[in-house]
C-alpha cells in the first residue's frame, strides 16, 4: 500500500458506516418514541383523554434502581421478553407479553442485560411477591429459594434490639433456623437502600399493552 | 417516524454505493500501480540486523538458531 | 523446519545489500528498541499488576457463584461488583497496557522511528493507570453504572480519554515519521485500532452517560462499543503482532501479503456491524437484528484468511514453533482466533442464539476471544520484545514452560467446560417445565470447573510475573546482542 490518504478514509469510512447503519438509524427510527395509548383511534393516533404507557417511575423506585445498579444486579438478570415462540420467556412466566422499543424509553439507563444466572425481573413487580418475601430473599436467598447462587445482602439490612415498645413495623421476618437470624430479642430492619431497592423491584412490571406489543405476544 | 423498510432501502442503496466506490477503489489502485510488487511488501519486516531466513527466538535453556538457517545447500535450489 | 517456501526467492546471506540511498538515515532496530526500553517496561509492569488484580478478583467472583457465602458479608465484593472490577482490571488495566506496549513497538520498529519524548509517554501511562485505579474503586465502593464494558464512573472519563490520546498521538507520531515506503499490514491494523478506539470510546461515552440516548438506542450503542472494543480493538492489534511476529521468527515471510490485505478490510467491514448480536431477541428493530446477524456471519471471510495465512506461513517451521516461547503463545492465541471467531459467527444465527444468549455459553466464549485470543497473543509479544528492549535475556525457561502450560491448559479447561454448562443451560433454560432453580443446581459443576481453570490460570500469571519482575531486578546480562539472533548493522 503506497496511498495513505485512501488508507485512511477506509479506516473512517468503515467505522462511520456501522454506526451511521446501526446507530445513527435506530435513533431516526424510534429515538423520538413517545408514550402511548394502549389502543390508537381510527386514525392512527393515541386515545384522547386516554392513560398513556410506558408510565415514568419515580421517588422511592427510582433510588432503588441506583442500588440495583451499584450493586451490579443486572449482571445476572436481564430485563426483556422475548417473543412468544422464541425461547420459553413467556411460558416461564417472566412476562404476558414479549418487550419493545416503547416500554424503555422514559428509563435513563436501560438495563437490558445479557446474562440470565437469575430469572429475568422485566416483570418481577407483576408476580405475587410481597415486600416482605423480597427482604427475605435479600436478606438470604436460601430462605425463599433454596439451593440458589445469589449473593446475600445482608449489608442492606441492620440487626437491632427489639424496642420495648414493640417491634419496628418494618422488621423482616426471618425463619430462626437461617444463618444470620436475629437471636431472641433482636430484629432484622432494612436500610433506607434496602427499601428502595425492594421499591423498584415492586415496580418493575408489564401491566400494559402497546398498540404495538399485545398480552400474549 | 420512518419505517423500517424505508430504511432498508436506504441501507441498500447506500451498501450499493460503497461496493461501487470500493470497485473504483480497486480499479483506479491498479492503474496507479499501488498493486504493483505487492508480494514483496511482505518482506518489508525484515531488515540487516534480522535478515530474512533467520529464525530468532528459542526458550533461554536451548541453544539459539544461529546463523545460516536453514542450511545453506537447501535454500540453492 | 529445513524447507523454505518457493516464493522466498534470495537465501539469507544475499540479504545483506546496502540499503537504498533515502533510506540512509534509517535508525537500527536495536536503536528504537532502545528508545522504546522504558515505556515498554513501564507499561508491561503496570499491566502485569492488573493481570494479577484482575486474576485475585475473578477468583473471588466465581468461588461465588458456586459458593454464595464466600465472602459473603463485604459489599464492595459482591458478585456483581467483583465481577466487573474483574472485566476492568482486565480490560483497561491489563489489555491495554500490554496493548500500549506492543502496538507502540511494533509501530516504531516498522516505521524505523524511535520513541521521541519518552517521559510524555510515560506521564500519560501514569495518568491512564491512576484513571483506572480510581475507576476500579469506584467499581467496588459504590459507583459502578452496569453498564457492560463501561461500568467505570463517568468522572474518571476524561482522565482516561486525555491520557489514551497522549498514548495514541505517540503512534501516530511514529507511523508520522516513517522511514521508508511501504506501509506493512500490521502497522494498518495499529493505525486502525488507535483511530478506532477513541472514537468508539467518545460515542459510547456521550450516547450512553452525557446525553443519553432514548430508550434501547442506548443498548445498541452499548454493544456496538462493547463488541467493537475487542473486534477493532484488541483483535487488530493481536492480528498486527501475529502479522510480524510469526513471519520474523521463522525468518520467513507471511504466505501470501494479498490475503493479509483482504483480512484487513473484511475485517474492518464486517466486525463493526457485528455487536447487535447481542439483542437478538430483544426490544429492538428486527433488521437491526438481521443486519447484526449478517456482520457476524461476515466475519468468516477474513477470519478463515488469516488462518489460512498463518498456517501456511507456519507449515513446515512447527518444531521452530514449538521451541520459541514467542510462538508457542502467538499460535496458540491465533489458533483460538479463528475458532472463537467461528463459534461467534454460530452463535450470530437466531436459532443458535435462542439457545445461548443469557447463558454461561457466552461468558466462556468472551474469554475464549479475550484471553485465548489477545491475552495469549501479547504474553508472546512480550516474551519476544522485553529480551530485546533489556538485552537480557529470560532469567528462567521453566517459569516460561509452567506459564505456558498452566494458562493453555487453564484456558481450554475454562472455555470447554463453561461451553458445555451454557449449552445444557440455554436448552433447559427454554423447556419451561424445568424449574429455574433446577437449571442453577444443574449449573454448579460446571462452574467449578470454572473455579479450577481460575486456580491454573492464576498459577501461570504468577509464573510469569516472578520471571517479569526477575529478569528487570536481575542483574545486567552480558549476553552478546547476537544471542537473540540479532546481527550487528554492517558498518
């Protein structure tokens, strides 16, 4: 090779060719998405008056998904649907419908994930699971699923003497024969970041449809 | 909002305009004789001090290649 | 070993022809090695100390997948917090300072220009090694962004894209300042990786954390990043040291240099559209899938041509091979090249990937690019270019045997084991009459397994850092320049 100049502009021109075709086009086409309706009237438009989906999160859930974060939770669960018929996503129950473009975009950082060591949580908010099932599966996951490999997060949570007065309304309970159970006396209460975290997870759910995505899709 | 296949479109036309200039590429570095003795570039690596047909590198408890290599009498033929 | 191919044309001693007249100022190698002696060292050391980090934290992050209370009590230790300091110190750490390393030099010694102004170089390997430990320990005390390959806090961003630029101007300069005409194919993959980087640094960077993109936008820049990263990253720069080292060592050159110039492009083409692979199946657009799909299965092209290249350079030189420490990891990194690289295009297509995606298939297929690929490709640099810039020579060939054997054996035993507990999870994972936990159960074996490649892998780095930090503390050798099979420059 004598010619630099071409040189060059090959090495520009590939690069500038695979995000111009994957990013720079994905950002035309849906990076201006806006919520919507469930259903679209008869002329291709929202609902008028009606409830408009995805649903921004706030408060508590949103200082919960820093934890989620910061905790590295998405390293072993994703949150996405695949389509009915490609993998067993829907029949494991992870969600009633497959996940789109739409259900994401008011999310500041979107946790997709690649890794499934854990169930997906795309809907975990959506499952019968009470706060109180959460904190203990937290609190030591062996409690509520035995024989699992997720990490406990204990540090999340204080043990402290038991009020005279009562116990605190928001103790945990723990089984008294797990590791890690408060001795007579003493009780499990989560930290601020406990709580939230536990907020964001209840509020992690696929309650809607999309004019573009249906239940059982 | 832009559908889909009308991005399809413009991928492809501008995947036909890039294998159309990458021909032109082709056809205008052969004229310029860019492809000319292009095998020899390949032996642009070696230099006086690391000639061609030594090998140089061997674990420290072995002896080293030493020079010439390979044998004279195989490389005359 | 004893046959050379026809189309080398003049045996070795006719070789020795006065070099042409504009080329007279041309600096001998050993000069830009020379030149190149305390950087290159600089930045072998600091990324020896990050393989070593890097090892201790995957050590702990898989103990504690199959052994959840290891060090279960200590946050900053957390699986996901581990295991990402792990990715970093890796990445950032290691690779690229070894990458710093290799590609400079190699650079400098095709373009016969010496390293001017080292102490710069120097500063900025110092700033970019400070950015990583402060990123890392943001990592581990509370800042991590789980994001996949950028899970490093954004404010040590433009510590590390100012010193990367100071790193990647250096090779820019050489290549600049060239003596001679031809451009030889490893120095267009170098000068290829170092525009690359930045850029795809810059973009992920901006889209993801300073000005967000809508919604999955943001994913999608993220493995175009995260993919291209080793795709236009690690991999020119291993193919550009496996481009010069095979050929140097056996004293031959590359089988055919039309090949090597096909790889480049295919290469530069096709491995950039290939990260979408991993959403498939997921919220985005399906063309984006297909077009992902097609990138990967494009990757065949040039990754059968560099292997064809490689091995029939290496036909008939295997012992040669095998008797140079250099090789022995070169080929080996290269062999793992082309078969990783097959498994990714596989694992591109939608039926494969149903299985795959998600599961522990993908992680060992990571490392099997990575470390199979990169990290071997660079140890053997190193073996091949500290000896030149110290002039000494490897105090111990039985640390180079156990590195070598601990870390190939190591690796196999990571990548077969973990391929085979992904696939088993992927199929279980989509019969949905097996209960989740069962597949976490099935898992535990083969992730020990894991655990025990860990322990090899980590015996062969110790290996080879006592020989690194060995032979700079060693005393000064008084082995002639000639032992590395290096001849004087006729006067």
């Amino acid at each position: 090779m004598k010619n630099l100049p071409l040189l060059f502009l090959g090495i520009f021109f590939t690069l500038a060719f695979s995000w111009s075709g994957l990013i720079l086009s994905s950002e035309i086409q849906y990076g201006k998405l806006v919520p919507t309706t469930s259903t679209l009237n008869a002329e291709g438009e929202p609902e008028e008056g009606g409830e408009l989906f995805p649903a921004a999160s706030a408060g508590i859930a949103l200082q919960g998904k820093e934890v989620y974060q910061n905790q590295g939770c998405m390293y072993c669960h994703s949150q996405q649907v695949r389509p009915k018929g490609y993998g067993a996503d829907f029949e494991r129950g992870w969600g009633p419908r497959q996940t789109v473009p739409r259900d994401y975009i008011l999310e500041d950082r979107v946790l997709l994930g690649t890794m499934r060591t854990g169930p997906d949580l795309a809907n975990v908010g959506g499952r019968a699971l009470s706060a109180d099932w959460h904190h203990q599966h937290l609190y030591n996951p062996q409690i509520t699923s035995p024989g699992s490999v997720m990490p406990p997060f204990r540090y999340l949570y204080r043990m402290q003497e038991i009020d005279p007065e009562g116990p605190s309304p928001d103790a945990v309970s723990i089984p008294a024969d797990f590791p890690y159970a408060p001795p007579p006396g003493y009780e499990v209460v989560p930290t601020d970041e406990a709580k939230a975290l536990v907020a964001y997870l209840l509020s992690l759910r696929i309650d809607y449809e999309l004019p573009e995505a249906k239940f059982s899709q | 909002m832009y559908t889909a296949s009308a991005l399809v479109t413009v991928v492809i036309i501008v995947a036909c305009l890039i294998f159309v200039s990458a021909v032109y590429a082709l056809y205008w570095a052969s004229r310029h004789g860019q492809l000319e003795r292009f095998e020899e570039g390949a032996k642009s690596i070696f230099t006086e001090e690391e000639p061609e047909g030594r090998p140089l590198d061997a674990f420290p408890d072995k002896e080293k290649p030493r020079p010439p290599w390979p044998p004279e009498e195989e490389t005359r033929s | 070993m004893s046959t050379l191919p026809t189309t080398q044309a003049s045996p070795a001693p006719a070789k020795t022809e006065a070099p042409p007249e504009e080329w007279s100022d041309r600096v001998a190698l050993s000069t830009i090695d020379e030149s190149m002696r305390v950087p290159g060292i600089f930045f072998v050391v600091s990324g020896g100390v990050w393989l070593l980090i890097g090892t201790a934290l995957a050590i702990v992050a898989s103990f504690k997948l199959h052994n959840p209370e290891f060090l279960g009590n200590i946050e900053a230790l957390t699986f996901g917090r581990a295991r990402s300091a792990h990715l970093n110190a890796m990445t950032y750490g290691w690779g690229n300072n070894a990458l710093f390393a290799v590609a400079l030099w190699i650079m400098s010694r095709l373009c016969r220009a010496p390293v001017r102004y080292h102490y710069i170089l120097i500063t900025a390997g110092v700033m970019w090694n400070l950015g990583v430990t402060i990123g890392i320990w943001g990592i581990l005390f509370g800042d991590l962004t789980s994001v996949e390959w950028l899970e490093m806090p954004t404010y040590v961003t433009p510590l590390l894209a100012l010193s990367y630029a100071l790193v990647g101007v250096w090779g820019i300069l050489a290549f600049h300042f060239r003596k001679g005409d031809h451009v030889y194919v490893s120095q267009w993959y170098i000068l290829a990786a170092l525009f690359w980087f930045p850029w795809l640094y810059t973009v992920a960077q901006m889209m993801i954390f300073f000005t967000p993109a809508r919604g999955t936008v943001q994913a999608i820049t993220n493995w175009w990043f995260a993919h291209n990263v080793l795709g236009l990253w690690y991999t020119p720069v291993g193919l550009a040291a496996a481009y010069y080292l095979i050929p140097k060592i056996l004293g031959k050159p590359i089988h055919s240099y039309y090949l090597s110039i096909l790889g480049f492009w295919s290469l530069a083409l096709f491995y950039n559209w290939a990260g979408v692979h991993h959403l498939i199946g997921g919220p985005i657009p399906l063309w984006l899938q297909a077009a992902g799909t097609v990138g990967s299965i494009g990757m065949v092209i040039p990754v059968i041509v560099v292997a064809v290249n490689h091995h029939l350079t290496a036909r008939g030189s295997f012992r040669a091979v095998w008797n140079s420490p250099t090789l022995r990891f070169v080929v080996f990194g290269a062999m793992s090249y082309t078969l990783t690289s097959l498994i990714g295009s596989a694992m591109a297509v939608p039926d494969v990937n149903e299985v795959t995606h998600f599961t522990h298939f993908t992680v060992a297929h990571a490392h099997h690019g990575v470390y199979a690929f990169f990290t071997m490709v660079m140890f053997g640099a190193i073996y091949f270019m500290l000896p030149r810039l110290l002039n000494r020579e490897w105090p111990s060939a039985t640390l180079i045997r156990i590195h070598f054997w601990a870390c190939a054996l190591g690796i196999g035993i990571y990548v077969v084991g973990l391929s085979i507990g992904g696939w088993m999870q992927g199929l279980m994972m989509n019969n949905p009459d097996i209960p989740f936990l069962d597949i976490v159960q099935a898992m535990i074996p083969w992730l020990l397994s894991r655990s025990f490649a860990g322990i090899l892998l980590t015996v062969g780095h110790l290996a080879f850092f006592a020989n690194l930090i060995w032979m700079i503390a060693g005393p000064r050798s008084t082995v002639p320049k000639t032992s590395l099979g290096r001849e004087r420059v006729p006067a």
